[in-house]
C-alpha cells in the first residue's frame, strides 16, 4: 500500500469525523465509534502502513490525533513492534491537553511499560523546554500503575524531575501520576508526600493526599439537612 493508498485509506475516516463535528458530536464516545469501525478495515494492514495512515490523519486535521494513536494502539502488530523513533514521530506538534493525554496513554505509556521504549527517552522529555512533552512524561507513568503493585521505580524517577515544576499543566499531571499510583502502593505513596512536601505543588500535596484518604481527588463537602427546631 503506498502513500497514495493511505491518503485513500484516512479519506473515509476523516470525513466521518468532519461529520461528527459539523454536528457537534466530536465526543470521546463519537470518536471512539469511529475508530472502532476503521480498525476493522485496517486490520490486515502492516504496521508501516498502519503508521503512515495515523500520520495522515494527523497531518489532514489535527484533532483527528485521538483517532490516529488509538488506531495504532489497537493495532496489535504495529505497538509490538513500535520503536521509540516512532512514537516520538506519533507525538510530534503535541500542542493541548488533549494531544499530550490521548498520545501518553494510548501510545507513550503503552510503549514505555511494553520495554519497546526506555526510561532514558521518557527522562529526555521531562527535560525538554516544552511544557507539553515534560506533561507527556508524567502522564505516560499512568499506564505503568495499571496492574497490580504498579510502578513506584519509575514513577518517582519522573516525579521527582518534575516536582518543582510550577507550569500548571505539569503540575496537574504530577497529581495524576501520583494519585495513579495510590491506587497501587499507598504506602509509598504517602511516603513520597511526607519526603517531598517542600518542594511539590500544594495542589498536588492537596490532592493526592485526598485520594488517599478518601479514594477521591476532590471529595465534595458533606451536605446536611438542617434539623428543624420545634
């Protein structure tokens, strides 16, 4: 399948997701139906083909990015073989919330827990001057503390680079990578808080320690009924 092809092939899928716009439906639920549909016509493609159409649909309209990574994640050939060349390629011109997160979980983080890329790829990124690749490598921690035990190593070796971070958008991605973890090893959890509370963001410290404690970010204040006097 050549480029010509491929340019083919994201011709039906972007327009179904133009469509989903025009309507106003460009939800995660609309674009997850989406790209349902086309990894069923692009099964039997090879993963270079399977990259090149991602990078199209990428390169055609730029919010088509979930659509494109979740192709390539639900494309078993290509994410058992992707190299961290390539999944670097995938999140280049990441540039909203939205970009980094879709790319961390569904391309980086996989890649990352997988071995296909390494922990030396992931430190470059929490160096990088982009506030958007230092949120990428927080965010693809996530992925890490999906199983049982999760990752503690690895997640407070991208934490602690980025602790000290004040950019909100790390800053909130330090919360989420923690509290992901709290989901798996509490104890060190808490640990990591009590080392570190000088230098991590109160937000962070805040909600986190909430997630702990109450297994929520921000649990809502209790509601009373007022007692009617008599």
């Amino acid at each position: 399948m050549g480029s010509e092809s491929v340019r083919l092939a994201a011709a039906p899928i972007l327009t179904e997701i133009l469509s989903e716009l025009r309507q106003g439906e460009l939800t995660t639920p609309a674009m997850r139906a989406v790209r349902r549909r086309a990894s069923k016509h692009i099964a039997n493609l090879d993963r270079d083909r399977v990259l090149e159409l991602a990078h199209e649909l990428i390169r055609r309209a730029p919010f088509a990015r979930f659509v494109a990574y979740e192709l390539v994640q639900h494309h078993a050939t290509a994410m058992r073989s992707i190299t961290v060349i390539e999944v670097e390629a995938l999140g280049f011109g990441i540039k909203s919330w939205s970009d980094v997160d879709t790319f961390a979980l569904s391309i980086a983080g996989l890649a990352w827990r997988s071995g296909r890329i390494p922990d030396a790829a992931i430190r470059r990124w929490a160096k990088s001057e982009d506030r958007w690749w230092r949120r990428a490598a927080l965010v693809s921690t996530v992925p890490l503390n999906a199983a049982a035990g999760g990752d503690p190593r690895r997640t407070f070796a991208i934490c602690n680079m980025l602790m000290n971070d004040r950019d909100d958008m790390v800053v909130k991605a330090m919360s989420w990578a923690l509290r992901a973890l709290a989901k798996r090893a509490p104890e060190e959890v808490t640990q990591f808080l009590a080392a570190n509370r000088e230098h991590l963001a109160p937000r962070v410290i805040r909600e986190v320690s909430n997630k702990l404690t109450t297994g929520l970010k921000n649990p809502r204040k209790q509601v009373t009924t007022p007692v009617a006097r008599t």
